[in-house]
C-alpha cells in the first residue's frame, strides 16, 4: 500500500495514527455536520442531474463541439499533468529536502495561483507570454505565437494546477522521512540513485495524488483560459468553455456537458485515487 | 491557503492525515464545479439612492450589457421625474437576463440586444408586449495604429491577420454571420468570444489585429481602438427589443400598482425623445 506501511520495522515513526485497526470511535455529533458537508457537496450535482434531459442526452453530447471540446479537455489536461510533474517533483524535492533562505516565501509563491482569480492568473499569462507582453514580444519576434493556441490552454492549466502537485507531494515527502534515504546513502547508493529507488518509490501514493488533482483542476480551469487563450472549437475550447459558451443559446446542452464533465472527473478522481488506497 | 499551511507537515510529519488526500480528492470536485458555475453574475446591481421602504415605487431593469450607459442616463432622469422612485439596474449578455428570469429572478422591465433572446422569453411567458427601440451594427475595431493595415472586412480573412468575433450563440456572434453572408468573405478567426466585451478586450490589449464589436462599442472603447466602418453592417441591423414583464410590479399588492406605473415610465422614456437622444449619444440607431 503506502511507502510508510511498507517497512513499519525500519521507521521511528509512531503508525498507530494510520491504522487501519478500528480505534476509538468518533463522537455521535461529528457525523451530523459531516452529513451536511456532504450534502453542501452532493445537492448541488444531484440538482444538476435532475434537470438533465436524459432522452437527448447522446444527441447532445456526440455534437461535433462537445466531442471536441472532450477530446480537447483531456489532451490539455493529461499535457498539463504532464507538466506538473516534471515541473512540481523536483520543486517540490528542493522544498522539502533542502533548506536555504527565503524558502518559506519560495513555498507562499508556489502557492500563489490557489489564491488569485483564475481570472487575474489569465491576465497576468497574457502581460508575461501575450504578444505584447513580458516574454511574448520577443517570442513573436522570433515568430512563436503563444496567444489564442493550444499551448496557452496548457500554460494557463499547469499555472493553475501546479500548486496541487506539490503540495500534495511535499506532504508525502515529508511524512515519509529521510530515514531510508539516509541508510541508502551509507550504503554507497549516489543521490540520483537514492532518489530514483528510494524516495520516490515511499511518495508514489503521494505523488499520484498529486497528480490526480492537478489533472482535476486542469479540468475544470475556465477564468484563465478564457482570458488567455481564447475560445475556438477544437483548438482552445475545453469542456468549461464549451459549457459556458453552450449556456447562451442552449441551456439543455449545457447541462448535459455539466453533467460529462462531473462524470469525467469522478471517474480519473476515482479510478486513480481508489487504485493507490486499496 | 497561506505557506503556514502549507507546511502542515514539518513539525509533526508522522500525524499529517491520509484523510486529508481523500478530502483534497473532494475539493478538487468542488474546484471542477465552481469552473463550471463561473460568470453567472452576482447580485444585482442597485443603482439610484432610495432604499425602497416607504410610499416611492421601485423597478429592476434587466437590460443587456450594451445597453449600461444609456440607460443609466435614462432611469436617473426617470427618477427625477418621480420623485421618491427608484430604478435599479441588472446589466448582463442577453441570454443570460433571460435564463436568469426563467429562474425566478424579480425584474420587472427586459431589454434585450436581439430578438431572438426576446422571443424567448415571450415563449416562456416572461413578456407581453415588447417594441424595438433601438439598433446596433457592427464594425472592425482594430489596435490603434492598425498594425495589420487592415482597410476592409475582407482584409479580416487574410492570412496571418489574427481576427476575434464573437461567438455565433450570441447576438453580435450571429449579425457577423450575416455580414460574412453578406460580403461573401468566410473569417477563420483565432477566437470566437462569449461577450463582446472580450473582444474588445483582445483588441485593446493588443492581442489580436481585427475584432468585430458593435458601434456602441467601439465608440465607449475611446481611443483604445480605431474604427474600420463596414458598409456591409448597415444591411446587418440587430434590434433592441423592451417591454415590460408579466411579473412586474412584484408579489407585494399594496406595491405592484406603482411598480408596474413605474416599469411603463421607464419603457416610455426609452421610446421617448430624452431616451431617444441618450441612445443616439452612445451610438445606437433607430429602428
């Protein structure tokens, strides 16, 4: 299962907090605001699915715009997951593996995009990589057009979703512990050695997660790719612009799109998250 | 989330919760949802000072978001003549307006930037009675400086000219389509915006070479862009359609008399000579 189970003799580390023995139960009255979280969670979908037209549900989403719209979300988002994590393991290694000043202000910045508008993350895309912008005046120079591409989808999704890769994985990073690390070493294991068979190996379930949620969000982005790359069918309109744009003449349609895309993302959500835990 | 937060591992690494990736799995759901549920706008927008309590009658304009600027004008000199009154405004893209009263929304004046948004608010019984009262063309917005020379809605087609239109679901999305018709000339442009506004907005920052916006537009962008006229659009007129809506006046009885006396002075002082020259002054025409 999990890196830390996986050698419970070889960790200092008290395990009881992630037993799976039952310990002591949960007082009675958690359980009442744990149902009404659930709910706040669940209604509104299960509101959402209510008004689904189930009888043109297949019309509606083998459009040519819904069928590309999908095939666009997946392929943008599987890229940015990609780009977290070649991106996010090794920032997040350096945040948790090393200590130097101002790490604590690197971490508030990595953390950034959690906290600004989708909408502000698109503006501040478009000053930095638009054609007028920071990089982008000298991109077009050289005749790279990021703007109103798929690229720019990708950008603004890897903008967004980066923060949950990392997190996620110096979390698992740091609960893991250098303990293993360290014997590896003494061993006379280099440091790419230890890092490719030891520690990534005890953060897989961490970084999976990370993963997952950072597809997640790359799925559901929508203010900063609006602002930054624009809508066109096929080249720059995800599901979330599709539903949007949908909402205007065909608020059926766009429901039955709402209602994909909750679908799509239960399923990676599930299917990966399940799969690591069991 | 702050980097205290962040760093929930590092003083007590071995307790960090493995529930804690279950409920990001959750979160994560919440933040695909909150994607899908963005730019339905907030609350509605008071305008005017009354605060409605009291004998002074009280509207809500649903009006499209062209139309802002003028009617501002228009409800404040509403206003003045009945004194004690209060007309607030709910400026949006038409479709929205209409999704949001077929929603149960309280308004009790629509204004629409097309007829087809209108007619379906007709059919779903939200209007009576509607009358156009003003129109609206479309034109090219360029850069200042028009960096791609463009002189025509032809030159829109050329290669390597990166144009921005509105989609064809919306109002200004469907009267370019009428102009492509009209001058044969089939734009692929880089992107089809939502709001004409966004397009605008691509224009003004420099993003794209041509946008296809209405006059009244243009004219409120300033000096931000250049006007290329389109002889074309005069033969692609969107109406502006209003009435009054069925619900108007509100549930409350003792109000809905001097509510919905106050929806018509609105809808008449649209159709009437003071609206008439606020309408002009932003750059519509009459139907």
């Amino acid at each position: 299962m999990t890196g830390s189970t996986a050698a419970p003799h070889l960790t200092r580390r008290p395990t009881t907090g992630r037993s799976r023995r039952p310990g002591p139960g949960l007082p009675t009255w958690v359980y009442v605001p744990a149902v009404l979280g659930i709910v706040v969670v669940v209604l509104p979908v299960v509101g959402m699915a209510a008004r689904v037209g189930w009888a043109d549900l297949p019309a509606l989403l083998s459009s040519p715009a819904a069928l590309d719209a999908l095939r666009l979300s997946l392929l943008t988002s599987s890229a940015s997951t990609l780009a977290c994590i070649v991106l996010g393991v090794p920032l997040a290694l350096v945040l948790a593996r090393t200590r130097f000043p101002g790490q604590g202000l690197l971490r508030a910045l990595v953390l950034l995009p959690l906290v600004l508008p989708p909408v502000v993350g698109g503006l501040a895309l478009l000053a930095t990589f638009g054609r007028t912008g920071l990089l982008g005046a000298h991109l077009e120079a050289l005749g790279v057009r990021i703007a109103f591409s798929t690229v720019a989808v990708v950008l603004a999704q890897t903008f967004v979703a980066l923060p949950f890769l990392v997190v996620g994985l110096e979390g698992a990073l740091r609960t893991a512990g250098r303990d293993h690390e360290a014997v590896a070493a003494t061993l006379g294991a280099s440091p790419t050695h230890v890092l490719a068979r030891v520690t990534l190996p005890l953060t897989l379930p961490g970084l999976v997660s990370g993963a997952v949620l950072a597809f997640a969000r790359s799925l559901g982005e929508f203010g900063a790719t609006l602002t930054f790359a624009g809508s066109l069918q096929g080249r720059t309109r995800t599901l979330p612009l599709e539903i949007y744009l949908a909402r205007e003449a065909d608020p059926d349609a766009a429901l039955a799109l709402a209602l994909l895309l909750v679908v799509v993302a239960l399923v990676v959500v599930g299917a990966v998250h399940g799969r690591s835990r069991s | 989330m702050t980097a205290g937060e962040a760093g929930v591992g590092r003083g007590r690494p071995s307790r960090r919760p493995r529930s804690w990736r279950r409920s990001a799995g959750l979160a994560a759901l919440v933040a695909v949802l909150a994607g899908c549920g963005a730019g339905v706008p907030s609350a509605q927008t008071p305008s005017g000072s009354a605060a409605g309590s009291g004998a002074g009658a009280s509207i809500t304009v649903f009006a499209a978001a062209s139309l802002a600027r003028p009617f501002e004008e228009i409800g404040a000199q509403v206003e003045r003549t009945h004194p004690g009154s209060d007309v607030r405004f709910q400026f949006a893209g038409s479709a929205d307006l209409v999704t949001q009263l077929r929603e149960g929304a309280p308004g009790d004046v629509l204004a629409t930037a097309d007829e087809a948004s209108m007619a379906r608010a007709a059919s779903a019984g939200l209007v009576e009675e509607t009358a156009p009262f003003a129109t609206n063309t479309l034109t090219i917005v360029v850069p200042t400086g028009n960096p791609a020379a463009i002189t025509s809605f032809a030159d829109l087609a050329h290669d390597g000219v990166a144009t921005v239109v509105c989609a064809p679901q919306v109002p200004c999305g469907a009267a370019t389509e009428r102009v492509e018709a009209l001058t044969g000339v089939r734009l692929s442009p880089v992107s089809e915006e939502n709001r004409v506004d966004d397009v605008l907005g691509k224009i003004t920052s420099g993003q794209a070479d041509a946008g296809v916006v209405y006059v009244t537009d243009a004219l409120r962008a300033g000096e931000a862009v250049a006007r290329v006229d389109v002889p074309e659009a005069d033969r692609a007129v969107n109406r502006y359609p209003i009435g009054v809506l069925a619900g108007a006046g509100g549930a409350d009885a003792s109000h809905r008399g001097p509510n919905r006396a106050l929806a018509t002075a609105f809808v008449d002082a649209v159709r009437g000579g003071p609206g008439r020259a606020a309408l002009t002054r932003a750059g519509f025409g009459t139907p």
